[in-house]
C-alpha cells in the first residue's frame, strides 16, 4: 500500500461514495429513464460514465436534477446491507462518505444518512471526483488523506489511476452479466461479499496507517476537500 499512511493518526480510513453504494439512488435514475426516454438501462449501469453512454450528456443533464435532487435523496432506499456494512466498519476503522455531490445535493446526502441513522457511522464527509473537473479526484484526496480504500460505483474515479496506493473497489450492487472493471480495480456486487473483504484488509492494515493528518493544534486547519460532521467523535463511530 505504500507509504502514504505513514504521520496519520486515528484508525484507518475507509471511503464509500453516496450514491450506489450507501443509498440506491442508482434505482431512481434507472426509473427515470424509462419513463421518459422509454429505455430500460440497469441501475448498475446509471452511474454517470455509463448514462453517458447510454443515454447521451443532455439526457443525463435532464436526469440529474430529479435524480439527485432533495426529493429523490430523501426517498431512495438504502443498497442492501449498507447498514450493517457501516455498523461493522465502523468498529475498526473511520468511514468518510467521500462523494461529488454539493450545494442543496450533499445537503440531501447528509439529511438522507440522518434520516436512517446512519449518521453515527461515520467521521464525515469529503468532496471529490466532481463531474464538471474541478476540484480533487476521490482517489488522489483518498491518497492524500491516508484512506486505505475507497469503494464506488463509477469506474472513471479509478481509470488510468492504478500508481494511487489505495485499494480501489468498483462496486455494482446487484450487476448480472459482463462488467467493466479499470485495472487494479476489485468488482463486488453485494455488500454481503465485500464487507468481509474490507474487514479482512483492514486487519491486514500496517499499524501505523492513519486517515488524517496529526493537527499541531486546536486552530490547525483540516485538509482540503473535508466536510466534517458536526459532533463527529470516537463516541459517534460506536455502534448502538
């Protein structure tokens, strides 16, 4: 894995994206699309490299308000065993929901975990990979941040970026058939499968890899990219 862990403190870190793998915002986009463009396209494959494929960048511009929108964030189901997913990771290691998303659409991101509970789960929120480029990549901020993995569904946070030191999981809950996965990228299509598999890495983690960097003091300022929870702590990563 590098070195890039080495002046962290804290648990490891692990990054999972919002959309696809925490909440299964990847259903309503795929209802959209049928609706009013008539073409069934799998929620596994309306991440947005593949909408843009699919279904065109104008198409996918219509989409994206509704699909993302306040609305939609706080109706979407949660992906199939994220609960406990987040339970489990969060007694070994700090989970940061690392995800594209700002503005009125982190804003829904964070009510949607709230909501559920989820909350509790996690250390906080990092903003990255956004789709207009500006901004951080997810795995170079997950580099960076001493994040030992990160788990999304769009294969362009990981393409051409195998020299990253970070485990790379393209996950596609639910996938049947042939999936496109970038090099030094690992697929999994259920939680039921990968949450031994991080649990196992994270056991195999030098002990000296850390998720954030060691403050100098209270006014030190936070890395770029951070959105921190308010209250986030050693007590909210316990599970009840």
């Amino acid at each position: 894995m590098g070195r890039k862990g080495a002046g962290f403190q804290g648990p490891p870190g692990i990054a999972l994206d919002y959309d696809g793998v925490i909440a299964n915002t990847n259903t309503v986009k795929s209802r959209w699309i049928r609706r009013h463009l008539g073409l069934d396209v799998p929620p596994w494959e309306t991440d947005r490299t593949n909408c843009l494929r699919r279904i065109g960048k104008e198409a996918y511009l219509r989409m994206s308000p509704e699909a993302y929108g306040w609305r939609a964030s706080l109706a979407a189901p949660p992906v199939p065993g994220v609960r406990r997913a987040l339970r489990a990771l969060a007694r070994h290691a700090r989970v940061w929901v690392v995800t594209a998303r700002s503005g009125t659409m982190l804003r829904g991101c964070r009510a949607w975990m709230r909501r559920r509970g989820l909350d509790r789960f996690i250390a906080g929120y990092k903003v990255g990979g956004r789709a207009d480029g500006t901004g951080e990549g997810k795995a170079a901020l997950c580099a960076r941040s001493g994040i030992m993995a990160l788990v999304d569904d769009d294969e362009r946070h990981f393409s051409g970026l195998e020299k990253i030191p970070i485990l790379k999981v393209l996950f596609k809950n639910g996938a049947r058939g042939r999936v496109r996965v970038p090099p030094g990228a690992r697929l999994f299509t259920r939680w039921a499968d990968l949450l031994p598999w991080l649990l196992r890495r994270l056991e195999e983690a030098p002990a000296r890899r850390r998720d954030r960097p060691r403050r100098a003091g209270r006014g030190a300022p936070r890395p770029p990219g951070t959105l921190r929870r308010k209250g986030a702590g050693r007590a909210a990563l316990r599970p009840a």
